[in-house]
C-alpha cells in the first residue's frame, strides 16, 4: 500500500510502486515511473519522461526531468533513468537530454548527491559516484564508478571524470580527470594517486602498488608522457587497472582540449545505447 | 500562536504560544520551537531539534535532516540546538549530528545563514556568525563568534576558524583558519592580513590592530596558512606583551598545529575512533 500524503499532486498516469511514500506538497508528471521502496520527503518534484528504480531517497525540494537548460532543446520527450539505492538530498536538481546529445541522462546505482548538486543534460554517471555540495556538472559529462567530486566544484561540459578519481572543493574542472587520481587547485593539477578512495572499497593492495608506481612514470617520470604510456602498454603483465588508465590518457589526448567525449561532438555520434564509454573495456572492480 | 491550515505538524511538536507557522511547513519529531519564531513557509524541520526564541525562518529551509555521512544511520538520536535570534534565509540546511562525532550540531544566537548557506552534522556555529549565500560549512567544523563566510566559500570537515575571521568569496580551507584574519583564495587559502573592518566594528583600537597585523605577517609570511613560521610563532609565544586577541590568536595556530594537516578538531576524530565509534 503506498502512502501518499493527500496534499501532494500525483498525475494518475504516473506509474509508482505499491511501497513508494510521498510527503506533503509534491508534484508527480504523467510520464514518471517509480520503483519499489523510494521514499519522497515533501515538496519533491518529479516531472517529464523520469524512470526510477529502487530503493531511493528524495529529500526536500528535488527537482527531476525539468527542461535541459539547453538553447538548442526543442521540447522532445527526453528522458531521466535512474538506478537502485541513490540519495539525493535538499534542492538537487536533474536535468534529461536533449535531441542533439543522446536524448538521456543516466544515473547508475548507490551515488550520493549532495545539497544543492545539479546534473545536466545528457550525463551518464555510472555507479557509486559521488556530489558535494553545490557542485555542478555541466552537459554531456561522464562520471565513472566511484568517482567523488567535493562541494562547491564545477566540471566543463564533455569532461570524463574516471573511476576512483577524487576532484577537491572549488575546483574548476576543464579536462578530463584519470582515473585513481586526485585532482584539485586554482588552476587544478593531478596531485597524487586517490589511495584513500581506492582502498576504502575494497581494491587490493597489490594493485593499489600497481597503479602508484604507474602514476609515478606516468606524471612524475621523464619525458613524455605519451611515450611513457607506450613503453607501460608494451610491457608483459600489465595490471588491468593500469591498462585502462593508459588507454583512459590516451583517450583524452584524441579529444580537443584533453576532453575525450569532444570526439563525439565532433562526429554527432549521439544515437542512444552507443554512448558513454571510452574505447576502454569496462572492466569492474569487485 | 498562529498555524496556517495546510502546515503538518505532529503532535510531537512543542510549540511556544507565540510562534507563527506559515503555509506548507512540515514539523515532525521532537522538534521544539521558541517563542516569538516566525516560519514563513514551506520548512521542514524534524529530528530533536530544538530552536530558541526569536528565529526567523524562510521559505524551503531544511532543519535537522539525517548527516549527509556514509556511516549515518536515521535511528540515531543526534541533535540539532540552536539558540536565539537567527536569520536562516532560503535554502538553508542544517543537519543534525552523528553518533560518532558527538551527536550535536550547534547553532549560537545572532547568526545570518543566508541563502543557501549550509551547516553540516556535528558543526559548531557560534554567536553572530554571518553565512553569505552557498558558503558551506561541513561536518565537524567550529566556527567561532564574529566569523564571516562570504559567498561561494567552503570548508574542509574538521576544520576550525577563528573568530571575526573573514573569507572573501570564492576562498576555501582546509586548514584551521586563525582568528582576526582575511583570507583570500583556496588551495592553499592565502592569509591577506588583518579583517580591520570587522575588528573596527568591534571596536579594536588602531594599537590592538596593529599588533594582530605584526603576529598575522610574521607567522605567515609567505602568506600560504600552509607555511607556517615556527620560530616567529615560538618569538611571539614568548612575548608578554601581547593583548589578549593577539595572545588569543598565538595560541589557536599553536593549538592547529599540534594536529595533521594543521586542523586542531582533528583530535576529536582519533578520540571516536577509539572509542570504537567508526
């Protein structure tokens, strides 16, 4: 039996769950779908093509599937997906595609947005990333597994943050960020190996190793730095995760402005299903 | 008491006689509101959260919601305690606190949080603090009396700032930010002297001023809070004639910098750790 407080406005084309709680004051479009186990606080307001799995949580003053702050959107039915198990806390706000990028922003499971976050157009953010506060994302952008941004940071649109990469407080982000690495400054540079992050879930220490004694040849050796990743690539043996942060670098070196998902823009590569991944094999870490 | 017809309000609720609830507020808990507080609408306040007499609240201001912690749990009974006399304008929150970071979120009398500003679980947010709009305070931070956070600044968790500090905006720490100061910038946040408005406002004479100044300069010259000069620190240490802001402000960077990465609420860290809270 769902509990729908009476002062909220659920259209009643809308699809939602036995189980769903909905506080005072929220407004539900025609169009949303809603999975077992999501629980709205008040004020929440769902409208727009919104598919929603289970298990999440909506603070306060949520807004999802309003119009893409995009000139060129033209009013189709885009659409927000969002997985299992995310938060989003007080005044978060997520925007769906646009007709030229994709036609969808994807959201994975169990990331945490906080206060006041903002997720635009088009961005496919895998699972378990997450939002400081107040930071935004831009168009089009690619947040991978684990992921972290801190509060008050703002990302460039087309950027691909990589797994396990850890971007600090006020930090403008302009490029993409490789992934296991921090990252943060005015201007921001990479400042070491996000160890903290990795080993917090759960990765082994010997890959760990692995990736910091890669990250020294690749940012801190001699030379350049596409040839060092030429000389890791040619090695027997490689560890996976510093496999895919060579073929990560090298894809951001084929983008303009060391943004690899540029690439796309470029060839209007945008039908749906075909985005989101870098020519890298997404391999996961257990 | 004045109650619009579309505000939820448990029974739970305790309510001084005179406060005035606005349009679709939701109050839910043991929330226990002063007398002469005014809610314009469309709050939510829950969780033990108890406010003083005279708070005015504005629309969309979220009060004592669960941390925004990986280890926080909605059972929890950790609070949020705020005394008398606060502005919270929109888009305000404040959350309550964690179980291992000592349950409590404060809030001193005289404050102006405004909009959007943000104070995290477990802060302490003393007297006449002024939040302009998005500053965000996080977890565990203290923010002492006189502090002003201007627009877009932020905090790392456990960090302290002194009092009548003041943050141009845009800046950011994540250092202990000593008392008096002005900072400016972020990674790493740039001492840039004195705040000599606010210590003018505060009625400081010329004299008092100048002698912060000198402390200020000779601790931090290179302006980084990250460069801290040691033996300036120990020479001023030393001194007794220093006024009691100066000797005030000698020992805070003494006391930051006994603990990692120059934070002094740090300490609190290792003690919920050992007390098997983690």
């Amino acid at each position: 039996m769902s509990k729908i407080s009476p002062l909220s406005d659920v259209h009643s084309s809308a699809e939602i769950a036995e189980d769903v709680q909905i506080g005072p004051f929220c407004v539900i479009g025609p169009d949303v779908r809603i999975g077992p186990g999501c629980r709205l606080a008040n004020n929440v307001t769902l409208i727009g093509h919104v598919t929603i799995g289970r298990d999440n949580t909506f603070f306060p003053y949520v807004v999802i599937g309003a119009a893409p702050q995009d000139l060129k959107y033209r009013g189709s039915p885009t659409r927000v997906e969002i997985g299992d198990g995310n938060t989003f806390r007080e005044y978060v706000t997520v925007h769906p595609g646009t007709e030229a990028g994709g036609e969808l922003t994807r959201i994975g499971n169990d990331s945490l947005f906080m206060i006041g976050s903002h997720v635009a157009h088009d961005c496919l953010l895998d699972d378990k990333v997450m939002m400081g506060n107040y930071c935004q994302l831009a168009g089009h952008i690619r947040m991978e597994t684990f992921a972290v941004i801190s509060a008050l940071s703002g990302v460039h649109h087309f950027v691909t943050i990589g797994k396990f990469a850890f971007v600090g407080g006020l930090t403008a982000v302009k490029r993409d960020i490789p992934p296991f690495t921090i990252f943060y400054g005015s201007p921001g540079e990479i400042r070491g190996v996000n160890e903290v992050g990795m080993s917090r879930n759960g990765m082994a220490p010997e890959q760990v190793a692995a990736i910091k004694a890669a990250y020294r040849r690749l940012f801190c050796g001699q030379g350049n730095q596409l040839q060092q990743i030429e000389q890791l690539q040619a090695e027997d043996g490689l560890d996976g995760s510093v496999a895919y942060l060579c073929n990560f670098l090298r894809a951001s070196l084929e983008g303009k402005f060391g943004r690899y998902r540029e690439v796309l823009r470029k060839r209007g590569d945008w039908a749906p299903g075909t985005l989101g991944h870098t020519p890298v094999a997404q391999e996961r870490i257990e | 008491m004045k109650i619009h017809p579309t505000a939820t309000i448990e029974p739970s609720v305790q309510l001084a006689d005179d406060v005035i609830v606005g349009p679709g507020c939701v109050l839910r808990g043991d929330v226990r509101i002063g007398p002469g507080c005014e809610l314009k609408g469309m709050a939510w306040i829950e969780g033990r959260t108890t406010l003083g007499a005279g708070n005015v609240i504005f629309p969309n201001v979220v009060i004592g919601t669960q941390p925004q912690d990986w280890r926080s749990d909605p059972a929890d009974p950790t609070e949020v305690v705020i005394g008398e006399n606060n502005v919270f304008r929109e888009n305000v929150t404040v959350h309550r606190g964690t179980r291992s970071g000592g349950g409590t979120t404060r809030i001193g009398s005289g404050c102006m949080l405004m909009i959007g500003s943000h104070v995290g679980h477990d802060a302490v947010v003393e007297d006449r603090v002024t939040l302009i709009n998005l500053a965000t305070v996080a977890g565990h931070c203290r923010v002492e009396t006189g502090a002003w956070l201007s627009g877009y600044t932020g905090l790392h968790q456990f960090t302290t700032v002194g009092r009548h500090a003041f943050f141009a905006a845009f800046a950011g720490s994540d250092r202990d930010v000593p008392p008096y100061c002005r900072i400016e910038g972020d990674h790493p946040a740039r001492c840039k002297g004195v705040n000599v408005v606010g210590l003018r406002r505060l009625g400081l004479d010329v004299e008092a001023i100048r002698q912060l100044r000198q402390v200020l300069e000779g601790v931090f010259p290179q302006e980084s809070l990250e460069n801290v000069d040691r033996s300036a620190l120990a020479g001023f240490d030393a001194r007794t004639d220093l006024n009691e802001h100066a000797r005030y402000l000698v020992e805070f960077v003494k006391r930051s910098m006994e603990h990692r990465f120059g934070r002094a609420r740090e300490a609190g860290r290792f003690a919920a750790a050992r007390a098997g809270h983690s």
